[in-house]
C-alpha cells in the first residue's frame, strides 16, 4: 500500500467514504494522522482522503518525515499528492524541492530549518513534501490560519516519533496507521498494535481527581505528590527525567497515593521509577496526555503490571485505526491480518483497510459489503 495514486494501489471508495463519515460526524476540525512505523499507510490514506472526500481540507505537518526512500525496503517512500484547490501549509524549502505549484495566500512569522512555513492554495494535481512547523505552539497556529482561509478541516501528518501531532493542543481526533511491517511477525505486529492503542485512549481523570490537582495542572512544578488526604507536596525538581529514582523515594517517604508529572515520561525515568517503588505501592499517576509518553508500550505496560494507574488530563480522541498488510518480504493475506487485528484491539475503535475495502465499524453504521472480495495475494 503506498500513494493512493500509484499504479495498482486503489482505495476502495465505499470504505474510505466510511472513514471520513466518522471523521466527518465527529465534529473535529484539525486531525492528525499518524503511522506506527514506515509502509503503514498513513500516505494512501491522507491522500484517499484528500481525492475521494467532499470538503475542502487543509494540509500540514509537524515537522519533517526526512526520509525520500525507506532504508528497510529500498523503495521511494509514497508522496502526499493533494488535489487542486486543497489549502496546504509547508515551508519554502519543501517548496523548491517539490516542484509544486502553490498559489500563496500567506507566510507565516516563525521559521523552521527549511525556511519559513506558508500557505497556499494547490494549483495542480502533483507530489509535495509537506513539512511544518517545529513546535506545538506554531502547528497550532498553522492549524488555526488553514481554518480561518477556509478549510473546513486540516489533516496533520505525523509518525510515532512525531506524536506531538496528536496533542489535544493541536488536533480534536487522531486516526493511527498500522500494518505489516510493525512487527517481525503477526504477534508482534498485534501486540505492539494494541499497545499503542492502550496508550492513546488513557482514560481521563474523574471529577473528583480534577478537582484535586486542578490548582497545580498548570503550575510550574514538574512534580506534585498528593496524600491521601489531598495535601499537595510540590517536588522540587526542575524536569522528572533522569529523576525517577528521586521521585520514588519521595513517593515513599511521604505515602502519597497521586502524582502529577508536569513533563514527559521517558523510558529511564520509568525503569528508575518502577525498581525503586516498593512492591503493592497504591499509586495514580496523571500526565497531561498521551503524548508525553515517550516510552515504548511495553516499558509503559511494565508500569501499570505493578498495579500502578496512569491516567491523563486530556484524553486523545482515536477516531479510527487503520490498517495495511504490506511487509516484506510477503505481504499478510489482507482478511486473515485484518481478522487478526480486529480481534486484537477489541470493540474500542473502528477498523479500516482502505485498499482492499474491508471496515469493522459500529454495527449500526457498518457499509454494505464490498461487490468484489479484495485480492488475497496483496
């Protein structure tokens, strides 16, 4: 699965007009899309959505994807091919490198190492590299200026390793790209899968919990332990990474039952974190959002195994789950992987294979089954 538009590679129209159905009702006005890993399909369906979709949507990026062929396969990596009229925020340096024609309507006041970003409006129908600003602070911006020119919605392509994408900061839904090429084999590529899922639908505190760390959810502490009885023992760290050893003995020493981390949860600080923590310790942990879980799932799920709870501030909206069969060097039969996947991740999200037609969806809004069965040599 690469471009919607190379030769071969076909979305089926019925499946991605139910895709955009549940973006469409969702009421979300930016969205990111994010892959897993490279050969996800995350392009084909950025631009399924883009060719096949009513509405006029917004393009940008967090960033750079850097990468022109993928270092796995030896193939070019699909381009991002937005139709003619789609409004499209990129920087001056993808500009020259594409040769795209872009009829500018504005420049934006910050910069990135690529230039400055700008937005125009797509003249003709050919391959752009679409790169962005480097901070969730002008992404936000960048978002909202496509919105004011008349997008009626703005796709935010992303990666795992640009998940800030996804920041409820930034984007009201995210849909995530999976596939193939996840794992060295189906387990993995389940397990990881359903990780990630895990980690991006954390639940949302209760009324209760938020009414206790409110006064310090947006203070300057990067750590705030809070007793059984609501006492707040700010710590007085100026970042918790590297200081997960710190912050379990604090955690102990005071039998604090919550803490509120004010930055991001690195891998060391958890593994420092869990090794020191006594064994059976009560404890809720509350991040602003997903996205600041820079630890691989299966580092997280060591976490929460020691009966910790992990709970967010402003949970992630995942719209959808997508998935391509690709890997090398065969790809998975399209319904035995996506059987596969859709049992792995539950009821919790809907399912999309936009290639090879195939949807699991809420039964009451579930497509007609596709006229023709997809090719199960793909």
């Amino acid at each position: 699965m690469s471009s919607a538009r190379d030769a071969g590679v076909r979305p089926d129209a019925a499946t991605v007009a139910a895709l955009y159905d549940i973006i469409g009702g969702s009421d979300c006005r930016s969205l990111a899309v994010v892959g897993l890993v490279k050969n996800a399909g995350k392009t084909t369906v950025v631009n399924a959505l883009l060719d096949n979709c009513p509405g006029r949507f917004g393009l940008t990026s967090l960033g750079l994807d850097g990468e022109r062929t993928d270092h796995l396969t030896g193939l070019a990596k699909p381009s991002i091919t937005p139709p003619a009229g789609t409004l499209v925020a990129t920087t001056q340096g993808s500009l020259a490198r594409s040769r795209y024609t872009l009829q500018t309507l504005e420049e934006l006041p910050f910069r990135t190492p690529l230039g400055r970003v700008v937005i125009g409006r797509a003249a003709g129908d050919s391959a752009v590299e679409v790169s962005g600003p480097t901070t969730l602070a002008e992404l936000r911006v960048t978002v909202d200026r496509l919105l004011a020119l008349g997008a009626d919605q703005v796709l935010v392509d992303g990666a795992i390793n640009r998940i800030g994408s996804a920041s409820p900061r930034v984007s009201d839904g995210v849909v995530l790209a999976t596939g193939g090429m996840v794992g060295d084999g189906l387990d993995e590529v389940l397990e990881t899968t359903a990780g990630a899922l895990d980690l991006l639908t954390l639940p949302a505190i209760g009324p209760e919990t938020r009414a206790l760390v409110r006064e310090h959810a947006a203070g300057s502490a990067r750590a705030v332990a809070f007793t059984a009885g609501g006492t707040a023992h700010p710590l007085e760290l100026t970042t918790v990474v590297g200081e997960g050893v710190t912050v379990a003995r604090q955690i102990e020493r005071l039998g604090a039952t919550t803490l509120l981390v004010g930055g991001a949860l690195t891998q060391e600080f958890v593994d420092d974190f869990t090794r020191v923590l006594p064994p059976r310790t009560e404890l809720r942990v509350i991040v602003r959002d997903a996205t600041v879980l820079v630890a691989p799932p299966a580092t997280v799920h060591r976490f929460l195994r020691r009966g910790l709870r992990l709970e967010v501030l402003t949970p992630l909206r995942v719209l959808a789950l997508t998935v391509n069969p690709f890997r090398v060097p065969q790809p998975y039969p399209p319904r035995t992987f996506f059987a596969a996947l859709a049992d792995a991740v539950g009821e919790r999200t809907p399912l999309f294979d936009v290639v090879n037609g195939l949807a699991r969806l809420p039964e009451k809004t579930a497509p007609a089954r596709p006229a023709s069965p997809p090719d199960e040599s793909r």
